[in-house]
C-alpha cells in the first residue's frame, strides 16, 4: 500500500528533475535572449526596409492597372506582382429579416443559406438547482478526482511545459516508428 512517505519521496524526486529542468530551460531562455539582442537591431531595419519597399511596390502596381490585364501577373526576381480578385463577400443589416425572407422565398435551401443553432449551454444549465435540472431533464454528474502536479513557481512554467510537452511527442514519434 502507498504511504504518504512513497508519495513525498516521489514528488521530491520529480521536484529535484523539474528542477534541473527549469535551469536548462533558464539558460537556454537566457542564451535565446542574448543572440535575439544580438540580431535585433538589423533585423529591425531590415523590418522597416522591407515594408517601405512593399508600399512602393504596391502604390506602383495599384497605379497602373491596365498592364495587368493580360497577363494578371508576372514574375519578377522570384516575386510575383500583379493584380488578383479578392473574394466575393456578402452583408446584411438585420439577420432575422433576411432569414425570414429566406424562409418565405427559398425555403428549398433554408438549411444551405441559414446556419441555426438550438442547444443548452452547460455553463448557463451549472447555475440551476437541482430541482429544476431534474424538471428539465438535465442531470448533474460531479466532478472526478484526478492527479495534480502543479509546480508552486511560476517564473518559466511556459517554457517548461513545452518543452515537456514537446519531448512527449518526440516520444510518441520515436514510439511510432
């Protein structure tokens, strides 16, 4: 039978792994930092150069439609300029109206062209007693006990739990190969 002393011994063993992880992933965040510092600034000009490149590109090709008749586009230097149809879009003031209307007029395709949803909403359904849910036909089931492993320290638990999470599925792979 497990004691409590199985179980402290347990969580000491994965608090002092967890621990060494959180200074792997400490010093890899800190080295990650140093080298983005390292490149930010050119990164930041070539950002800026490259969006005002862009606007130049885009401002020349809007001002010239009628070279994009035929062809709509061409290639040039590997980038592909032209003009291109958006998609068609639809709007509508007042979506019960239009239903409605749908519903008169074509009611062959009302289940194609309205979207409708009709369904009790858990959250709303939790705030009832137990006497009304039992009216309504809704059962309460009580929540199940489950493990927590909840780490105290909050200072890189993102990147701990994704490197976790990301060595479970390097596992999962490797297992499925």
């Amino acid at each position: 039978m497990t004691t409590m002393t199985d179980i402290e011994a347990a969580a000491k063993t994965f608090a002092n792994a967890r621990s060494d992880l959180v200074d792997a992933a400490t010093a890899l965040r800190d080295d990650l930092e140093a080298v983005k510092r390292k490149h930010m600034k050119r990164l930041k000009r070539c950002v800026e150069t490259t969006a005002a490149a862009q606007a130049v590109l885009t401002n020349t090709i809007d001002s010239a439609h009628e070279l994009f008749v035929r062809p709509r586009s061409v290639v040039f230097h590997g980038i592909k300029v032209g003009l291109q149809k958006g998609k068609d879009t639809v709007t509508w003031s007042d979506a019960t109206l239009v239903a409605n209307r749908i519903t008169d007029q074509l009611p062959e395709q009302f289940d194609v062209l309205v979207e409708t949803t009709y369904k009790p909403i858990a959250s709303g359904l939790l705030q009832l007693d137990a006497e009304t849910l039992t009216a309504i036909g809704v059962r309460r089931m009580p929540g199940k006990d489950s493990v927590l492993i909840k780490p105290v320290d909050g200072g890189v638990d993102k990147l701990v739990a994704a490197l976790l999470k990301g060595s479970e599925e390097e596992l999962e792979d490797a297992e499925e190969a």
